[in-house]
C-alpha cells in the first residue's frame, strides 16, 4: 500500500519539474493536480477543486501503477479535464472532454455579471430566455438555468461533438427540461418568429483568438482542445462583429447582450457596440485590471 500524503510527494515534485502551469489555468498547480489524479487512480472522476474537497484514499499496487502513468500523460501536456473528465465552473462540476472548450476560471467573471442581471430580472419576471451561442460544453447555459429557476435557456454551437457534451452536461446538472441545445452557427439555429426580440439575455463566449496565434498557444491547448473554439478570424473578432450586428433581431428592448474578449480588444469592440445601436455598454475587468467581457443593453 502506498502512504498516502508522504506517496503524493514525488508525483507533486514530477509534476513541479515537468509540467509548465499556463495563465488560463491557475488553479492546476503540481499538488492540485497530483491529488486529482490520485483520486482518478482510486477510479474516483472528480474535478480539481472536488479532489481538494474530499480526503485521499488508500491506493494497492495496481492504483499506484495507474497513478504513475496518469502522471506521465499529464506531463506530455495532456489537459487534467480531458484525464478526470470533470471540471468545475462556477460551483458546478461539469463534464469535460475533447469536444468542447474546458471552461476557464476567467469565464465566470461574464457568467457571474450574466447570472446577476438574471437574478435581477427574476424579481419581477415569471419567465425568463435566455440564448447562450458558442455553447462549447454548455457551461454558461447550464450555470444560468441552475441558479436561475425561472430562466429558459437556449443554446447552440456549430460543433455537433460540442453540442452533444453540452446536452450531457444539462442532464448531469438535472436542468435538461429547461435548456435546449440546437447545432448551428451563432444564432442561425434560433431564426423564427418566437426568439425575434424575445432574448432577456444572450450570452457568448467566442473565439477571439487570431488565426496567427492559434497554432502559436501552449501545445497542451493546441493539440488538445478544438481550434474551432479559438480561431476568431485574421483579427480575432470575426464573429463577435457579426453576433452583435444579428443580436439585435433577438433581444427584447432592455435585453442585454454579454460576451468574453480577448485582451486589447475591449476598446474597439465597445465603439461598435455603440454604433451598431447598442445602449450602454459597460466593461467587466478582471484582477489584473484588464477588461474581459463586455455587456450592452439593447
């Protein structure tokens, strides 16, 4: 039998050498990950943050066996979501996999804005709509139908892969009688009389890479996660133009439009939001002071 807090150490100093933590990914520290992964090894599938939370158990021979080679995969850059298939996003634990974008930490500063103009609506609304396009793995439909009761979400991607995880993540979460998942391109899936100005909400979180720097991001990114999730176009903004320009047929009047950018793109992307008819358009920083996501009332 293995020790279990002294038989983490030199899987956590393997790891420390080895295995490059990237920007988007903060909390993958080496121990963080070594406990995942000794979790997975006892046939445990849990996320990140649900390894800290529960205490490790004792690993036989063939569980250390299993937990060294899980170890060697992390450490050829393959993603811990893709090896625990679980992540966590705004306190929820999701399914993870090939299919989708792995929900980032950095996300959850546009769900949280996203899940309080809800909440704020809900005071007075009996039902809500909410479309969420470039869905990925469904993690901000989801995360607005779990807490928000009386939203209805909508939600679509082009990727059928992606689609489908996102549809296993609204039954994981127990929301599937209220978020429907369509395939297509942005809000093509959603073109009928019942959406036109309709939206109390549309939601994305596009790919606002630049063609040129996709193939230039961390291999463990690259070669593991879609590049349909990141390619924005020559400029990175390709998509986000045209969804503005659409998303003004779906929102209601006093609907609000919110969507993730890349870095430096905030200010450009704001004086066309004006321009395209938007109302106010307001910017949500995170703790480095750059701006993330932009929301826009309708």
């Amino acid at each position: 039998m293995c020790p279990v807090e002294s038989a983490l150490k030199p899987y956590v100093a393997r790891l420390a050498e080895s295995m490059r933590l990237l920007p988007d990914k903060p909390d993958e520290t080496a121990q963080a990950t070594a406990r995942a992964l000794w979790h997975l090894a006892a046939g445990a599938r849990l996320s990140l943050h649900g390894a800290w939370e529960k205490a490790l158990p004792q690993l036989d021979a063939q569980g250390c066996q299993r937990l060294a080679a899980l170890i060697e995969e992390r450490v050829r850059g393959v993603p811990l979501a893709h090896l625990t298939g679980m992540q966590r996003f705004m306190g929820l634990d999701l399914l993870a996999g090939k299919e989708a974008l792995i929900p980032r930490k950095e996300t959850e500063l546009l769900g949280q804005a996203a899940l309080d103009h809800l909440r704020e609506l809900a005071v007075t609304r009996q039902e809500l709509l909410v479309i969420d396009v470039c869905t990925g793995s469904g993690n901000l439909a989801v995360a607005m139908a779990h807490y928000v009761a009386r939203a209805r979400v909508f939600a679509s991607d082009l990727s059928h892969d992606a689609a489908m995880l996102a549809v296993r993540n609204a039954h994981h979460v127990r929301v599937h009688d209220r978020v429907e998942v369509r395939e297509g391109d942005l809000l093509a899936p959603f073109d009928e009389p019942r959406f036109h100005g309709a939206a109390d909400l549309l939601l994305c979180n596009p790919p606002y890479i630049s063609s040129a720097k996709v193939d230039a991001m961390p291999e463990e990114i690259s070669k593991h996660e879609p590049r349909l999730a990141f390619d924005g176009g020559p400029f990175g903004v390709n998509l986000v133009i045209r969804l503005m320009r659409d998303g003004l047929r779906f929102l209601r009047t006093g609907g609000v439009l919110a969507f993730e950018v890349g870095l430096g793109q905030a200010p450009g992307l704001a004086r066309r939001l004006a321009t395209a008819g938007y109302g106010e358009v307001r910017s949500l920083a995170d703790s480095a002071g750059e701006i993330r996501a932009l929301i826009a009332t309708r």
